[in-house]
C-alpha cells in the first residue's frame, strides 16, 4: 500500500478522540503532522473545518473530518485494521463504536458550568448508562477476543480501548471515579497490554 507523503492530523492537545490514530501511526510507522491547536487557535479556523470540528486529517492537501474515519483510515495503512476480513473489521468495528458511545454520552455534560450540576449528570451517567454499555462491551471481548481485543493480532480497537481507559483512570474528569472500569476484568487486561507495548511507552514518554 502507497503511504501518502503528506499526513497531518490537527486535533487539540489533548488526547481525546485523536489519541487512537496519532497510537497508530506511531506504532505502524507512518510519519505525520501532529498539529495540536490550542482554544482560541480552534474558535479561528472552527468556521473553515469541514463540520466545523476536530480531529482533521490533511492527506496530500486532502482535508477529511470524522475520528473514527480516520482511525480507520490509518489502521488501513498501518495494517492495525483488518480490511481483507470483513468479519473481523466488524467486530474491531463494534468495540471502537461502542467505546465511541461512552465518549458521547459524556460530551454534553462539559458545557454544564455549575460544578455541582456537571457531577450529578456525569454520576447518573456512570451510574445508570455506563453499566450496561461496558458489560456489552466486556462480553464481546470475552467472545472474540484472544491476546488483544479482537483475536491475536493488535488493532485500533485496543488503541482506542486504552486511550478511553487511561482518560477514565486519569481522575481529570469531575464526578467520574478513577476506578470506574475496575469491575471490568478485560477492559482492564486489554487497556494494560497497550500499555506496556514498547511503541506506546516510546509515545507517552516523549508526550508527558
């Protein structure tokens, strides 16, 4: 596969919904742009981004929006998405959404202001619709998953599993204890094995 001499990937400094892809990449060796934009840089250039939102992927001049496209996307050239098993992407597919679902059930409650308001949504949230998406989630890493997430093979879905893990344990996020995912043995098992790959310990500690 021809791997496009020009790739940027502008996101905020954050990890985000960014992290999985800039993992990828690394991982896979693919230089890239990692364009990190600050508040008021993104509220300056937000009315010419296609959707008016970030992360963006920049390919050749090519400008493309939508996270979990460009996952995919650069799973494709690092061989961290299963193109020739439409089986497996599937299932690599139903991990990366679901976990998307946790990420936007959150979204809403960081425009709430009033700190005491912004915890009691995000307690119901994590008390009331988070259980049942993360034993889904746990279940289908139970049926189909093997050293990683999906088989045996490392893929975007254990990229992404770990960048929401570590985000979660991270205790940044009012109203969310850090161990929410505990009760989630293989959440748990596949978020530290992405840990500790050589690729991604080299990425952290060159972005602390």
């Amino acid at each position: 596969m021809v791997v496009p001499k020009n790739i940027k990937l502008t996101y905020f400094a954050g990890k985000g919904r960014a992290e999985p892809t800039r993992l990828a990449f690394h991982i896979g060796g693919v230089a890239f742009q990692d364009e990190r934009v600050k508040g008021e840089e993104f509220a300056k250039i937000k009315p010419t981004l296609p959707l008016g939102q970030l992360p963006i992927i920049t390919i050749d001049g090519t400008v493309i929006a939508q996270s979990l496209g460009i996952l995919r996307y650069a799973g494709t050239l690092t061989g961290l998405y299963p193109n020739n098993d439409p089986l497996k992407a599937l299932l690599v597919d139903q991990i990366v959404f679901s976990l998307g679902d946790v990420t936007d059930m959150l979204v809403p409650t960081f425009g709430i202001q009033d700190l005491d308001q912004r915890i009691k949504a995000r307690k119901e949230i994590v008390e009331n619709r988070w259980p049942a998406l993360f034993k889904g989630i746990e279940e289908a890493l139970k049926k189909h998953g093997g050293k990683y997430c999906v088989g045996d093979n490392l893929t975007v879905a254990d990229l992404s599993l770990y960048t929401l893990v570590e985000g979660l344990k991270s205790g940044i996020l009012d109203g969310v204890p850090k161990n929410v995912v505990e009760p989630y043995p293989l959440m748990t098992k596949f978020s530290n094995q992405v840990a500790n790959h050589p690729k991604v310990v080299e990425w952290e500690k060159a972005h602390q």
